[in-house]
C-alpha cells in the first residue's frame, strides 16, 4: 500500500467526506499540542501519523463486518483505533456506538476533549478493562495492547455471544498464537495489515476456554 502521508491521501483511500477529514484533522492537531506535555504516540511516528495511527487504525473499519451495535476499544490509549473508528461511524455508521476503554486519567482527558468536538456520541470508561462493568460488545478492538495470552480473557469478559474480535499486530502474531495452546479455543483469520508490510490483524470468535 502506498504511503499515506496526509489528509488528502486518507481521503483517497477511505470513503470519507470533507467533514469527516476536517474531524481528523482536529484531532491530528489536538494530539500533536498534547503529546509535548503527555505520551500518547512516540514522537518518531508523528511525522507519518496519518500512516501509522490514522490508516491503520480506518483499515478495522473495512474489515468490520457489522457496523452496528457496540464496539469496544480495550486499552484505547491515544484513540487508536477506537477514536478513529468513532468519527468515521458518525458519517458511515451512525447507529454505531463505541466505547473507549482506558485506565489512564490525562489519556481520558485527551480522549474526553478530542471526542467533545468531533465525535460526541464515543463513550469513554476510565478504568482498566478488567475492571469495568462487561459491555456485551459485538466488536472487541485493539492495538498494541498485550499478547493474545492476555488479551483474551479480556476480550471474553467484554464480548457478546457471536461477537468477534479485530486486534492489530505485528510480527510477533504467529508466536502469540501458538503461546495460546491448548488453553483456548476459538477461530482466527489471519488478514496481512493494509498499512504494515510485517503487521496482521487478526479476526477472532467463537473465544472459549478448552
């Protein structure tokens, strides 16, 4: 995939209006202002954030193969992918509501500020994701979050039943599967990553215990 090195190259490749970009755009600025003060994102990848954070973060959407209901961000961080994924459904999937799960309070409070401008239906939960209350979430979503060994039982804790699972990994995905063993089952497709020549996302469901 080529490079995505602005607003106007996302735009190419999502089917996205001018809002919708402008939307990004704010919240491309508000983190940017932020991360002097706070980390968000490594300060290496901001020079190729609508690559590495916002394109790879919209590819979840494409994948998704319901876009209704409830989608969980386990362990949000920055936004990414939930926050993205939130101001795209607000044009592409209104009926979508979607939960951002972060313990860290000033991440919440960047996430609190970002979606009160440009995507005011995003829940924010500021606790760890083993902690809060279950969501019943039809889509469990997340990013550089923990080995599938312990994304897992988060995944369960919060899933509906038929619910699935979108996670972005990279080149550790193969090991992280077979760390699993014999202590899960579930189903996995393996799908390379649109914007990581060595990055997967994996869809998993059917996540029971053997």
């Amino acid at each position: 995939m080529k490079a995505i090195r602005s607003p106007e190259d996302f735009a190419k490749t999502q089917n996205v209006s001018r809002e919708t970009i402008s939307r990004l755009v704010v919240y491309e600025a508000t983190l940017r202002k932020w991360n002097a003060r706070i980390n968000l994102v490594a300060k290496s990848t901001l020079p190729d954030i609508w690559h590495r954070h916002f394109a790879d973060s919209a590819q979840l959407f494409q994948l998704a193969r319901h876009k209704t209901g409830l989608w969980a961000d386990l362990g949000s961080g920055a936004g990414f992918p939930g926050l993205v994924l939130a101001i795209m459904a607000r044009e592409l999937a209104p009926n979508l509501r979607i939960a951002l799960i972060e313990s860290d309070q000033r991440k919440c409070a960047f996430l609190q500020t970002v979606a009160s401008e440009v995507a005011p239906a995003t829940i924010i939960i500021a606790q760890r994701a083993e902690l809060a209350d279950p969501l019943g979430a039809d889509l469990i979503l997340a990013r550089a979050l923990a080995p599938l060994v312990d994304l897992l039982p988060l995944a369960q804790r919060h899933l509906a039943n038929n619910g699935e699972c979108l996670f972005l990994k990279g080149a550790t995905a193969e090991s992280e599967l077979t760390a699993l063993g014999k202590n899960w089952d579930s189903s996995v497709e393996i799908i390379p990553s649109f914007t990581n020549e060595t990055g997967v996302v994996l869809r998993i469901g059917d996540i029971h215990r053997a």
